[in-house]
C-alpha cells in the first residue's frame, strides 16, 4: 500500500530489530522502502540492505554534514557504488546551514559535485536542505540550465511557492512526519495545495516521528499517520492518497517492483 521514499534503516538505532523489523513491512503496508546514504559508509550499508531484501532500494550520497569529510577519490566510489543493481538515485545532498556541521564553501562543492555526478550516470537526487533555502534553489536552478536534473526534495519544509519552483525544475515535494505536529502550518499547506502526481510522503525514519507517537524511535510502518494527515487536508480517501504517492515514487526512481 504504502512506499516510504526515505528511510535510514542502517542506523544503530535498528540494530536490536533490523531483521525483524523489515521482514514485517508488507505485513504492515508498507511495500517498498528507500532507504538513503548519508556518507560512503551508509551508503554501502544501504547497499547491503538492498541486495539482502528485496523490498529495499538504496540511495547513495554524501549529506551536507559529512561534507567535510569526504575523501578525494570519494565521486570515484559513489559512481562504483552506483552501478550497483538497485542504486536508484544519488543522496542525500544539499546544504544545511542550520547545523553548519561543515564549512558552507564545503558544502557546497561537494553537493556541486554529487549533482554533476547524479547528471552523468542520469539518476535522480534526493535534496537535504535546512536554513539554505534560496541558495540551494539557485544551486539547482543553474543546475537545471545547463542539463535536465531530476529529483526530489526531502522532507520538505519550505513555502508553497517554492515547491511549485522546485517541481518546475523536475523535482518532486516528499512531505514527512512533521505535517502532523501541531504547529506545521507551512507544511500543511504544502501538502494540501501542490498537484498529487508530485507528492511524495516519507519517514525519514529513526528521526521525525509523526503524532501520535512523536518521542518515539521513528519507523517505515509510521508512514500511515502522515499518509493519513495528507490525505485528510487533501479530502482524498487514504487508498487514494497511498497510490499516487507510491506511482510517483515509482516513477521518479524507475522502480518497477510491484
Ligand atoms: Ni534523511
């Protein structure tokens, strides 16, 4: 029914339930999962995940955090890692100037580098931005001039405009856990007002745990409670809610599992 378009089930915080955990998903709903690299060593974690179950897919990057650091042969290993069978996008990467884990120049260049990475081997990319709102856009706008680039913009939290400027650019609006707290107006209204056949909903699981279990160890299954918050501000039935996000996420991985 459901697919969770962004998950970090590599994280410790699985380890005393990882197995389990993912062999119960399609009891549970939830059909496929994406789970996304946040460096090279969760990159391949994903990897095994992938090649281990075959309801997972993996996404391989460097997020802003760990741009700093980044070896130098690191695109080399990404492009490696990418032609792995069911590596299905570069990410995650953008900008984060909220927690300024790394130099911003730093961020930069290397989310530069993972787009014209993502651009050559003509796979999407999942984009983490945080308080980097407008240079992330002009980053992928200028992008987008010299080259199609496609992709999806990661448990969105910016304004309704924006996202209608991102999906102009090719990029799909995943909305996560917080659309259910109490006070994501903006989020809400995201969810509510951009077109279905370019929303997504995601976990981002073991973070952001939507209501009502929001202090908990975030999970793929959780993805109901935000999949039934889009689908009410949206007024569509939850079956309904459940297929377009699953169709589009199929369609912006090239996905055909199911
Ligand atoms: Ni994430």
């Amino acid at each position: 029914m459901f697919i969770d378009s962004h998950a970090h089930l590599d994280d410790e915080r699985f380890d005393i339930d990882r197995e389990m955990l993912i062999e119960n998903l399609k009891n549970n709903n939830v059909d496929l999962v994406f789970n996304i690299g946040a460096d090279i060593k969760t990159s391949k974690a994903s990897i095994e995940l992938a090649k281990k179950y075959q309801h997972i897919y993996a996404v391989v990057g460097v997020h802003p955090h760990d741009a700093k650091d980044v070896e130098d042969n690191y695109l080399d290993i990404l492009r490696e890692l990418s032609s792995e069978e069911k590596v299905v996008a570069i990410g995650e990467i953008g900008l984060d100037y909220y927690y300024d884990n790394s130099p911003r120049d730093i961020q930069r260049k290397v989310f530069k580098e993972q787009i014209n990475l993502a651009k050559e081997l003509n796979l999407p990319i999942v984009i983490h931005t945080r308080d980097a709102s407008q240079e992330t856009f002009d980053i992928l706008k200028e992008a987008s001039e010299e080259g199609p680039i496609r992709g999806i913009m990661h448990c969105y939290s910016g304004s309704v405009e924006m996202a209608r400027e991102y999906i102009k650019l090719g990029f799909y609006i995943a909305i996560g856990g917080p659309v259910t707290f109490k006070n994501s107006k903006v989020v809400k209204e995201v969810a509510q007002e951009i077109p279905l056949d370019k929303l997504l909903i995601e976990t981002d699981c073991p973070y952001l745990t939507p209501e009502p279990l929001r202090g908990k160890r975030n999970e793929p299954i959780f993805i109901r409670h935000t999949a039934e918050k889009v689908a009410q501000l949206r007024g569509i039935s939850l079956e309904e809610l459940a297929k377009a996000t699953s169709d589009n996420a199929k369609r912006i991985f090239n996905v055909n599992n199911i």
